[in-house]
C-alpha cells in the first residue's frame, strides 16, 4: 500500500558504542626511576537516544534509516588523560511513539513530549585506568578496567497520531474530500467504498496562523470489530485524538442509525473512545435545496443527541463555520 503521507511503523537496529579501556600505563621520566601508575579512564560509549519532536508528524524520515550506531568510546591513554566519550546518535521521532522490542514485541517506553529523551542503548561505560588501583600494598598495579561492551537492539517503532481532530465515517462519507478542502493533504478521493486504506495527516490552518491536525482514517462499517470491512486496527490513529468529527453524508437512509452504529464500533474497539468531544458534520449538503434541508434540520434536532452542522466540501459550504467550531472544542 503505498497510499498515503503517513508511515506510522519502522523496524530499526540500534547499537551504542562501546566505552573505550582504562589505560595501564605506568609513569616513565628521566632520571624519576619508579614511576607511578597514571593510566587514564577510558570513555564512555556513545548512546542512541530518542527524543521528541512536535514538529514531526509521521516516520517517513527513518523509512530508509536502518541502523543506528553510536560511537565508541576512545582508550584512556598515559599521564592520566581521559578517553573522549564517543558521540551519542540522537534520533526524533513524533509524540506518540511507541518503542518496542522486536523480538519479544514488549513496550520498552513511549515518547509523549516535545524535547523528551530516552536511551534506547546505553553507551558502554569507560573503563577506570590503573591510576585507580593503587592500594598501600601495591604502588604500580599493571591492571586497568576494559571497557563495557556497547548493547545492541532490534526495535520497532510505531506510531499513534496524536492529531487533534479525528474523522470518523462510513467509506465514502467524503472523509477524505474534506481533509483535501481544509489542508493541502492531497488524499484520494474516489465513488467507492474504502479508497483510504492508509491514514491522512494534514494541517488545518485556521485564521491568523494558528494550526490544528486533522486525522483521515479508512471507512468504518458495522461489524470492523469482528473485522468487516478494514476491521477497526487503524482507529488506534485517532485513539488519542481530542475531538471525534462524525462525518454522515445528507444522502444517508437513516443519520441517526449510522452514528448509532459508529459510535457502537468505536466503543468495541476501546470505552475510552466515548470520552472524546464529538460533533457530527452532515455531509455532501450541496445535494440538498432548502426545502429538504430544511426538513432534514428538523428531524435531526430532535434525533441526534450531539450538536451537528451541514457542511459541503465540493460547494465549500459550511467549511468556515466547521473550523471555527473545532477550533472552539479543542480550546474549551
Ligand atoms: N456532492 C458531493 N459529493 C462529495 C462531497 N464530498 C465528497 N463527495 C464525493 O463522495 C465520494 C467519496 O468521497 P471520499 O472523500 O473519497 O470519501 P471517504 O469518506 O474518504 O471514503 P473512504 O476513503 O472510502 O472511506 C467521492 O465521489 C466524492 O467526490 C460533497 O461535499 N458533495
Ligand atoms: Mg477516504
């Protein structure tokens, strides 16, 4: 599938450096006879560290970055002079990222905030020079520390958008049209059932320069829970979305119905989906004259528990109001 802006799972190889040996070396001038010991530390090996980045929406940057390595950690060397440590390798990732162990496939952290950094593979630690050693009983030790090995880590890299608004919809619903007239996303669109089959990630911006994202996800339909249809895997794109954005075309047999059966999938899929905003956009509303609108508007304030508004994306009706609403929501 290679629809779609978005790379949402990456599997890497990590692998930090390896910390540099302590030095052995014993003091050595002229005319001094017994020098001391004066081995230097060795350095610490370089880590690879993850770390947060809010401006960073999807994994596409790492899709051909395979392996990771840190530097090493150089020897420690004569009259006491330290192994430089060796370089850490910093890899950002968007909020949201969940870190697992390919092998085992157990979560090894999650990176949530913008500026947070885990270490992924600790850098080996320098080992001491001999200088350490000296005891009152043994003035010249010859021994030094090696240093520790560097660690290494298949990981898997998986992403949940954190995206602020969420589209929910039958396929079809014209999910994807709206993402195209509100962003520069350039999903496809297409007059049949589940042309999405991949997220879509696109920016809103709204009045003077402020942004929200908004979240195009693959058709629901009854029944995704047992896997009908796509199944309902990808809702975990806008499980952590702050407002749900029910889109149900003007044209649908029965409106109410269709939010019943959504809202059902997404309560199978995790109760905490319930606990978002939701607000319904009845969609396609250029198919409509005022009369019919008119009579539809009459029915639906009666039959939907939520607030809704008519929008239509091909005849940009309704579009403003629908930003300013959301824009609203997510800063109540
Ligand atoms: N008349 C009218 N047609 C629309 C409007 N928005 C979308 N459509 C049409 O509805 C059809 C489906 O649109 P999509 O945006 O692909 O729908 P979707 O919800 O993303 O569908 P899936 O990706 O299959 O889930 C296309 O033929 C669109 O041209 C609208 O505002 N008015
Ligand atoms: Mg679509």
């Amino acid at each position: 599938m290679t629809e779609g802006n978005f790379v949402d799972y990456v599997k890497m190889y990590v692998s930090s450096g390896n910390g540099g040996k302590g030095s052995s070396h014993l003091h050595r001038e002229k005319f001094i006879e017994k020098g001391g010991p004066d081995g230097g530390d060795g350095g610490r090996g370089g880590h690879v560290i993850l770390r947060g980045n809010e401006n960073l929406w999807t994994l596409l940057h790492l899709k051909f970055k395979k392996h990771i390595r840190a530097g090493h950690g150089e020897h420690g060397g004569s009259s006491r002079s330290f192994g430089a440590d060796g370089a850490d390798e910093y890899v950002e990732v968007p909020l949201g990222t969940v870190v697992r162990d390919t092998e085992t496939n157990e979560i090894i952290f999650e990176i949530t905030k913008h500026g947070e950094e885990k270490i992924i593979a600790e850098g080996g630690k320098g080992g001491l020079g001999n200088w350490h050693f000296r005891t009152a009983t043994n003035q010249t030790p010859r021994y030094a520390q090696p240093g520790i090995p560097h660690e290494e880590k298949h990981i898997t890299l998986e992403l949940k958008v954190l995206a602020d608004v969420g589209l929910v919809g039958f396929p079809n619903a014209g999910k994807s049209t709206l993402l195209s007239v509100v962003t520069s996303a350039k999903p496809k669109i297409a007059d049949y059932e589940f042309t999405t089959l991949k997220p879509n990630l696109g920016i809103v911006k709204y009045r003077d320069f402020q942004t929200f994202v908004m979240a195009d996800i693959p058709g629901i339909i009854e029944g995704a829970a047992e896997g009908r249809g796509l199944g309902h895997y990808f809702l975990r794109h806008i499980e952590r979305n702050s407002i749900l954005l029910f889109l149900i075309p003007a044209d649908a047999p029965d409106i109410k119905k269709q939010y019943d059966i959504l809202l059902d999938e997404l309560r199978r899929y995790n109760p905490e989906m319930l606990d978002k905003d939701r607000i319904i956009a009845i969609s396609k509303c250029d198919m409509l004259d005022e009369e019919l609108k008119a009579e539809l508007k009459e029915l639906l304030d009666n039959e939907l528990p939520i607030p809704y508004l008519f929008i239509s994306s091909v005849a940009q009706q309704g579009i403003t109001q629908l930003k300013d609403t959301l824009w609203k929501m997510l800063n109540d």
